[in-house]
C-alpha cells in the first residue's frame, strides 16, 4: 500500500489520488471548462448556495427529533455542509455544487419504484412526503476521503417504502439510480463517472432501520446541492454509498453495477462499509478529520467500525469485509 505523506509527515490523501489517476487527468479538463462560467468570490458563492437552497421550497417540514437514531456528536454547521460536498454532476470541485445546483429543478419530481414488486409506483413529491411521519435522526457521515460530518437528517426508514411496494422473492437487491440531465447539471456527460449515477444495497441492508429515505436536512428541504429532492443515508457506509437526486428504484435478482465499483473496483467495493481496519489502496482509513473542527492537516479522531453503528453488525456475520470490502 501506498500513501503520500504530506509536509508534517502525516498521512493525508490528497486530491490527485481521491481517485484513480486516469479519472482525475479527464476531470482537469471538466475543471478548466467549468471554471470559465463559474462564480467567483467568497461572497458570490454564499449567494450561489442560497440560490441552490432556494430552488428547493424550503420549508419546515415538522419532523420529530427520534432520539434512538440521533447521535449526541457536536452537528456540523449548515453553512459548512452545504458548502463542502460529492455531488459530481455539478462538477469535482467540494464547492463546485453549491456555486452550480441552482439549476437542478426539484419540482415536479417523480421517482418510479419498479422491478420485483407486486405493487409498481410511481409517486410524486408530495407523495413521499406523506408516505410515512417524517423523522428527524442526526447521522454521522463518513466520506471514503477520510473526512466526516454530523447532520440532523429528516425522512423515514427506507423500509416504510419498500412494503408499500410489497417486493416478490426473487428481489435480492435495490438498485438506486440518480438523474442525469445535462441541462440541469453540467457535470453530467464528463467522463469522470458513468452516467446516470447508480448506487444499490442488498435487501436486508435497505431494510434495516438506519437506511434512511432522505427528504431534509436541518429541518428543511434537501438544498439541492445535497441531493435534492430525495436521496438515502445508509451512515454505515462511505458517502458515496448514498445516492442522491433519485429517479428510479429498482428491485432485482442480481447484484447492480454501482458507479464508483464500475470505475475503480479494486478502490471502492460494492458494500463500502465504515472500516477502520480496511484502508483504501492509496490511504489508511484508521482515522478522519471532522468538517468544521479537525484541521486540515491533523486527524484528531478515531475512525469508528461501521462509523460507529453497530446494530449493522449481524448483517454481515461470517463474511470476510476485507474480501466484500
């Protein structure tokens, strides 16, 4: 295993090696187009994320505090969770999304759940909103980068969704698939990914509890330069487990190809759970920087199994999670 060393002599990847080389040389040239519409200074780009905000409705959404998943961590600043995001089809910069999603369009939204169900849906906004009592549940959020956050999260158990549909036998896994409009998000069309974005779980984890159909954040709806206006939370899992501006959800019987597995399957593995103790090819995973507390260049916490959520634990009894990393 290989990791750079930065100028202290801590181990820190840096951004060349987020990820593979090849995807990182094509994405220099996404950067350079993007950069000559882009927005320009501090105070242009808090409008930018205001913008971004607004195009999502915002409004309380009356969700209750469940205290049984709430972690008691210190809750990452909105400013700095709307301002430091992976949402590539706004492109590869960490504020890239905020300066861009103003022009995702989150109303009308329809997400189409199909596959092996007996009731096949297509609902609207609206729909989800009432589906189930929305919750509020504060989550850790661990990227694969080695950096994390803490945001109040407000949905419901992925769960709730699934028996609406009423799955056959023969649906073994839940595939996510994201849009992908390339009038709504310049990112789209690059060649750092495949596109549309696909993310998936197996039944039992998008069935348990903690996988969270995602409608808001601190209160409020999704901005949508955090995955407007639905996404899941699986905290368990690296960030990019977590499928943003969502579409289609799609039951099958085999395995689906994920979008960062199809890019660099030896670096981010279908499961991608929290693990300390599997370091990713080009940087040791043993640790994390905290947004908005840790510096930049010293890691002050400890990296938690599972990030930390262990009643995941026995979904993954007796398999070897360095082999289904």
């Amino acid at each position: 295993m290989l990791i750079k060393r930065s100028p202290n002599g801590i181990d820190l990847p840096f951004s060349s090696e987020i990820t593979p080389r090849a995807i990182f040389e094509s994405r220099r040239s996404f950067i350079q187009q993007m950069a000559v519409g882009s927005i320009a200074g501090g105070a242009l780009l808090e409008m930018a994320t205001r913008q971004a905000f607004a195009q999502g409705t915002p409004g309380k959404l009356g969700a209750k505090l469940n205290p049984a998943y709430s972690a008691l961590d210190k809750q990452t600043a909105f400013k700095d969770a709307t301002t430091y995001n992976n949402f590539y089809e706004f492109g590869t910069g960490k504020d890239d999304p905020a300066r861009n999603a103003h022009t995702l369009k989150p109303r009308p939204w329809t997400v189409s759940i199909e596959g092996e169900v007996k009731k096949p849906l297509t609902l609207d906004l609206d729909q989800l909103l009432k589906l189930a009592p929305l919750e509020e549940r504060v989550y850790r959020l661990r990227c694969v980068e080695g950096w994390s956050m803490v945001i109040p999260w407000v949905g419901y158990s992925l769960s709730e969704l699934i028996k609406k549909v009423e799955p056959t036998g023969n649906a073994k896994y839940v595939e996510f698939i994201s849009l992908a409009d390339k009038g709504q998000m310049p990112g789209v069309g690059s060649r750092v990914l495949t596109w549309p974005y696909r993310e998936g779980l197996r039944m039992d984890e998008a069935m348990h509890p903690l996988a969270l159909l995602t409608l808001g954040m601190y209160g409020d709806v999704l901005p949508n330069q955090n995955g407007a206006p639905v996404r899941i939370v699986t905290p368990w899992k690296y960030g990019f487990k977590s499928a943003k501006s969502i579409v289609k959800i799609r039951f099958v019987k085999d395995q689906p190809r994920t979008a960062w597995n199809d890019a660099a399957p030896s670096e981010y593995g279908f499961y991608s759970n929290v693990n300390p103790d599997v370091d990713h090819p080009r940087w040791s995973q043993a640790s994390e920087r905290r947004i908005g507390e840790d510096g930049f260049l010293v890691r002050k916490r400890k990296t938690l199994m599972f990030n930390g959520y262990n009643d995941v634990a026995p979904l993954y009894a007796g398999m070897d999670l360095k082999k289904f990393f």
